[in-house]
C-alpha cells in the first residue's frame, strides 16, 4: 500500500506548482485569480495573504462550488508547508476546476519571500464571551462583531431616542460611539431617558450617557461632544463616523443632519416620536430619499409641537431607538434590507406597524443627480424658530 508520502510525491508530477512570487506575479496579472488558504481556522486566524479566500481542508468539497462556481477560474490553492496544498489542488481538478496549481512552501515560504501578509485583528477572550450570542449567529460571527468594533456611529442627541439606540449598540458592540448634545439631565427626562438617573440632574448629557455605556460595555471608546449642533461645525463633527443616527426632537437640527449627510454622503438613521406614535426609516445618499424628499419644507411651528408641549409616551422613545440601532447594525454588518426607501411609523395604541414606501424626489435641491450641493443655511429661519 503506498504511503502519504508516496501518494504526495506522485502528485508533484501531476499537480502544477508555482512558487509565492509566481502566485503573486498571477494574481496581479489577473484579478480573477483565487488564491485559497485550506489551512486550519486557527492558522487563518495568526496570519494570511491579503484577499485570499479561506476554506478549510476538510471542508473544501462542500464550500467550493459556492464560493467559486465557475470551474474556470484561475485557482492556487496553499496550505502552510505545500503539502495540503496539493491534496487540494488534485481535489479540485477532480472536481472539474481546470485551471489550478499548488503553491509550494505553503505560507512560510510566502512570508520568507518578504511578500506582504496581513495579522488580523481578534477579539479578545473576554470580548468571545461578551459578544458568544452574536459570534454564534452565521450572519455575524466572528468576522461580523469585528465590523462593529471598527464601526464608528454618532449619536445625534442623547435624549429619548439618543439613549436606548445607544445603549443597544454599545451592547452590540460598536467599537466607537460619538454623542453631541449641548443640553444638560433634567428631571423630566428621566421617564423615557434611559442612560440618565436621578443623581445626575444638572450633569451635562454627554458626560451621564458615557457613563452608563463604559459601565455596559468596558470594550467600546465613547466620544463626545457637549455642543450645539450648528452649520459651522456639523461637518467637522460628522466626518470621522462610519453611520449618523438622528435621534434629535426639532426640525432645524433634522433638516440640518440630512443637509450634512447629504454632502458626507453617509447614511442617516432617522428616527422621530409624538405622543403615542413614532416613525423610522434611514436617508442614505444615492441609494434613496433624503428628509427633504419626504418634507420639502417644514410644518408651521403651531403644528409640529416639541415633546414638552405634545408630550410623548416613555416607552415609545424605546421602541423607535431599538429600530434605529437595528438599522444602524444592518448597516456596518451590510446584512438584511435596510429601511432605505421604506417608513415605519408604529402606533402605540393601536399595537399597529404600517410601512410607507418613499420615493426621491427628481427635483430635490440636496440629493437629486446632477444637483451641486447648495450650502448650509439658517436653519432656525427655515423652520420659523
């Protein structure tokens, strides 16, 4: 009976072999080109080429036709030291894939060529245990709470809406959670904010929700600003995030966030309250509607009262800010279909969802094609404040 080294010698003659310079030589000289690491997850893990698609060993039979369906492409399996590799390779050619070679001395003759390799970042072991519901989930996974842990999210406002999306995403685990408000913890908050406590009356809101969410979750980096948005810093202020949540109770911080968004071209997770009812939905440049496609122009004042003079139910803040950081996740994990489009608005009494479909507007003077962007303006003016 031939042993494993028999069996490995023999494919040296069959199975085409290309050293790391010429793997690297082929990839460049044909995008097409898959590189795929067969080694083990705990290898992948140390360090590995950059691009390179990982599919265990053990596991190539059943991932290979999904992850490359087209038997022609031009695939270099490697392992570690060249021998696995060649395993592969063969199997691949079995398989019917007519285009694939070895790569000989595996990763450590990559490394030792000096060609360039990527050392992924990791969670830590307490971060696995933090975080073992979401790594459990296909959709997230390991590779999924790294996204939100480089995600970085600025909360508009750390009031009704600002203090449950928040705290939900620093349990989620988004990596940096930026906060502006310029107002400080009163006692009528208290019912619906849930990151402000009694103690912390008169204690500026950005300072109270940092507190709260380090406590949650000690992984995460919470910055903040204890300012008034305006249309001489929003862009400064918005430029490092990744996602703007607007969590904010007025039409001239509403319109100013989208204007802002608009022109940064990131998405803005909308969300709004009145009494009983609520509504969400995410503005996100050139792939929807921005705010003014919905409301070209504000209501009069006398019609859209603030939560001190409508009033709002403490809970319904809770549920609209869960939507909000639902969305906000969907959005680093680039996972599901986002509320692009689309309107929720939720009526408490009624235990009632119904789902709007928005349409942009053609004519839009900020995210239509084509339209340059018109400049920031008075917004307190515009809304007759």
């Amino acid at each position: 009976m031939p042993t494993c080294q028999d069996i490995l010698n023999s494919l040296k003659g069959k199975v085409p072999e290309v050293s790391p310079v010429e793997a690297k030589a082929k990839k460049e000289k044909n995008s097409a080109t898959v590189i795929i690491d067969v080694r083990e997850p705990d290898e992948w893990k140390e360090a590995r080429i950059p691009g390179a698609i990982h599919i265990p060993r053990g596991f190539l039979e059943f991932k290979i036709e999904t992850l490359v369906p087209d038997k022609s492409t031009p695939v270099v399996c490697h392992c570690a030291g060249g021998m696995r590799s060649l395993l592969s390779a063969k199997t691949l050619r079995d398989l019917g894939y007519t285009n694939v070679c070895s790569m000989s001395g595996g990763f450590k003759a990559w490394k030792e060529a000096g060609l360039p390799f990527e050392i992924p970042e990791t969670l830590s072991s307490e971060e696995k245990t933090y975080y073992a519901r979401h790594v459990t989930i296909p959709e997230v996974g390991e590779a999924g709470q790294m996204k939100l842990k480089k995600a970085k999210v600025l909360m508009v406002g750390a009031g009704g809406l600002g203090c449950p999306a928040a705290f939900y995403l620093a349990a989620a685990g988004v990596g940096t959670i930026g906060i502006v408000d310029f107002d400080k913890v009163d006692a009528s908050n208290l019912h619906r904010q849930i990151l402000h406590t009694h103690d912390r009356v008169g204690k500026m809101k950005v300072e109270s929700a940092k507190q709260t969410l380090l406590a949650l979750n000690p992984h995460i980096q919470i910055e903040t600003d204890p300012v008034r948005l305006s249309s001489q810093n929003v862009e400064a202020i918005f430029k490092p995030y990744d996602v703007i949540v607007d969590g904010s109770d007025n039409f001239p911080t509403r319109y100013l966030v989208n204007d802002a968004c608009v022109l940064l071209r990131k998405p803005n997770v909308h969300g709004s309250v009145y009494r009983f009812e609520g509504q969400a939905t995410v503005f996100w440049p050139g792939r929807g509607p921005c705010y003014r496609c919905l409301y070209p122009e504000p209501p009069p004042p006398e019609l859209a009262p603030s939560c001190a003079d409508a009033g709002v139910l403490g809970v319904l803040p809770g549920v609209i800010g869960m939507l909000e950081a639902v969305e906000t996740i969907k959005i680093i994990l680039g996972k599901g279909e986002t509320l692009v489009g689309r309107l929720i608005c939720y009526d408490a009494l009624k235990a009632q969802f119904r789902e709007l479909k928005l349409q942009r507007d053609p004519q839009c003077p900020y995210c239509a094609e084509g339209k340059k962007f018109p400049g920031f303006i008075d917004y307190e003016q515009f809304c007759r404040v």
